[in-house]
C-alpha cells in the first residue's frame, strides 16, 4: 500500500469507529445500552455521563436497567433520561430504574432508517474528503517531481481501491443495522 494512504490509514478508522458509534445509539427492537451513551446526568454540582453514575444493563430484549452508584442521585438520573427524549418509559423501582422500549411501529420503523441513510451518507462524505485529501498530496508530489505520474496513476487506484472497500464495508454494516431495526 502506498505512503499516502498509510499516512492517512487512522483518519479512515476514525471515520469507520464513528460511524459505528454513531448507528449504536440508532433504536432497534432490542434494548442496547447505547441508547443512552448522550444522556448527560447532573450529579454532584457537575454533568456527568450516564455511565459515570450508574451501571447500565439489559435484562431483556426490552428491558434496561439503571442502577446509579449512589442512590442520591436517582432522581436526577431518572429526570435526564425522561429529558434525553429517547422515547423509553421509566420505571423507578426504589433502587433503581427500569426502562422499557415501547414496540416500535413500522412508521417509527421506517423514521430509524431514514436516519440510518443520513449517518450512512455523512460516513461516506467524510470518507470522500479524505479521498481527496489524499488525491490532493498525491497530485502535489507529482508536481513537485517526487514522484513519476506512472506512480500518480497507481497510487490514484490504490486510493481509489482503498475507499471502494471501505464504502463496501460502510454498507454491511448500514445492511445489518437496517435488517436490525426493521426486524420485528
């Protein structure tokens, strides 16, 4: 592999992981704690993740459970989640909080993969930007006779090889998140 796209190889993982991050917190008919990795909780005078304050587990396909560390702070752990508007319902069980996922409609259904393509196309803008980063260096260095423009054109479809396999894998992973919400 070429130089170039070498020294642009983290740039192409940051762009996959957040990608990755970002449709985790996509609803599906299963309960994941990812759903809750925005919900910012004031504990302690200061805003903290979730996470921070309490232990966030599935019990069942539709079940979260919160259990805050310190059992002070459930209230306010009950009132970013219900502010957080993610569409769970909350139950306070005293020493902790049950959140059940409603079924979701085929309408609310077809809204998450509306939002799924936009995350998808933002994944590949971010992709294609790179691209041209790279196309962008390997065309200066060409002028600047550091490399042959035989090398230019390898290393143009190298590049070009590099992001239609990680566009490929951008749709894999947008496929199975689609199969997942779509799923009933």
């Amino acid at each position: 592999m070429n130089e170039f796209i070498l020294s642009q190889q983290t740039e192409f993982d940051k762009a996959i992981d957040f990608f990755k991050k970002e449709i985790s917190t996509i609803r599906t008919g299963r309960a994941n704690p990812a759903l809750l990795d925005s919900v910012s909780v004031e504990a302690y005078g200061i805003n903290n993740k979730l996470q921070a304050v309490a232990n966030v587990s599935v019990m069942d396909a539709k079940t979260i459970s919160v259990t805050p560390w310190d059992k002070a702070v459930l209230k306010n752990i009950e009132k970013a989640i219900t502010e957080a508007n993610l569409g769970l319902s909350a139950r306070n069980e005293g020493d902790k909080l049950l959140l059940i996922l409603p079924q979701l409609t085929e309408e609310s259904r077809q809204e998450y993969v509306k939002k799924l393509n936009e995350k998808h196309e933002k994944a590949r803008i971010a992709l294609r930007q790179i691209r041209e980063e790279i196309k962008d260096k390997i065309e200066k260095a060409e002028e600047d006779k550091e490399i042959t423009e035989d090398d230019k054109f390898v290393f143009i479809k190298e590049l070009d090889e590099k992001i239609s396999q990680l566009n490929t894998l951008l749709k894999e992973l947008r496929d199975k998140k689609e199969q997942d919400i779509m799923t009933v």
